[in-house]
C-alpha cells in the first residue's frame, strides 16, 4: 500500500476526485479484491448506486458500511479532507476550525465528524497512564551533514510519554522512521 500523503500538495494530487477516493477506500478494505462479508465470495458486480451485489447470495453491500463513512451524504473527499486536517495538526482541532475550514454549514456537522474521526483514532486495549501526562516528540539518529530538524535525513521519529509529578519515568509510545 502506498503511503499516505505528507503535504496538502501530496494530498491534493493523489485524491483530486471523489473516484480517487472510492478506489484508495476500496484498496484498504479489500486488498485482495471485494469480498463477500456473508459467505467471502469474491464474485461481484457493481451495482449503479455505488454497491457490491455478490453473484453468490444477491448480498448488496457498501463501500462505506461498516466504516465511520456510513450514511454520509458528503463527498468522500470532504472526509478525506478532514482526516488530513486532524491528523496534521499537532496542536489540535476545534469544530469550529474544521467547519470553517471544510466550509460545512452546521457547526454540529463538523462537532459530530471531528468527534467521529477521534473515537477512530483511539486505539482499543491501549495503556494508559494516570494523572496528568505529558508528551513530547524527538528525531533520533545523531548528527548529519545537511537539514537540520523535522526535514533532516536518516532520522527516525520518537514519541515518549510520561506521568506529571511523579518520578520521571518515561516509556516510548512508539517510535517509526520517515
């Protein structure tokens, strides 16, 4: 799988239509092609209102059922678009800045989605640790010649969190490369 895109610039290319979107989604669902969730055929025939009817059971399904995109009535691409939005920012999203970013029309829209992409983020059986936690990020991978800081060569991302007003005890969230 390809990897997500880094820049708005990056963004924009790769998902300039709503049929861009459809087939990264239908990508990360199915990797392998469609398959049934009722018996796993993977014989099916696309249907003009944008489902999967398996040639097996007539079991229509969507593209976006069972995903935070079900019953939307906005363009994939508005959702591509804020999950990019929230992802990136590493001081945080208000609904507010999302609605008006997004251009949405209702406040609780964009309460409802930014709540939504959120609960999707949070990863289940996570550790946690109590009281107030502070986290920070580093580059690890000593000095180079060339770019110094987050667009330096060779480095790899650290994430380590740790308990307010107790022994400092850091533990790695996770740590990845570039």
């Amino acid at each position: 799988m390809e990897e997500y895109p880094k820049t708005m610039q990056e963004f924009q290319d790769s998902f300039t239509t709503e049929d861009g979107c459809r087939e990264y989604l239908l990508r990360l669902r199915w990797p392998e092609g469609f398959r049934c969730p009722r018996y796993g055929n993977s014989q099916a025939w696309q249907t003009g209102r944008m489902l999967f009817r398996c040639t097996e059971c007539d079991l229509e399904t969507s593209l976006t059922a069972g995903t935070l995109f079900q019953d939307t009535r906005k363009p994939l691409r508005l959702w591509f678009q804020a999950m990019w939005y929230v992802t990136n920012q590493k001081q945080g999203v208000n609904a507010l800045g999302l609605q008006r970013l997004l251009g949405l029309g209702s406040y609780r829209t964009a309460w409802a989605w930014l709540h939504k992409l959120r609960r999707a983020m949070v990863r289940p059986g996570r550790d946690r640790l109590p009281g107030t936690v502070e986290v920070d990020e580093t580059f690890i991978g000593g000095p180079r010649p060339g770019k110094r800081g987050r667009g330096a060569e060779g480095k790899g991302r650290c994430w380590s969190s740790w308990r307010r007003r107790r022994r400092a005890r850091g533990s790695v969230v996770s740590a990845c490369g570039r």
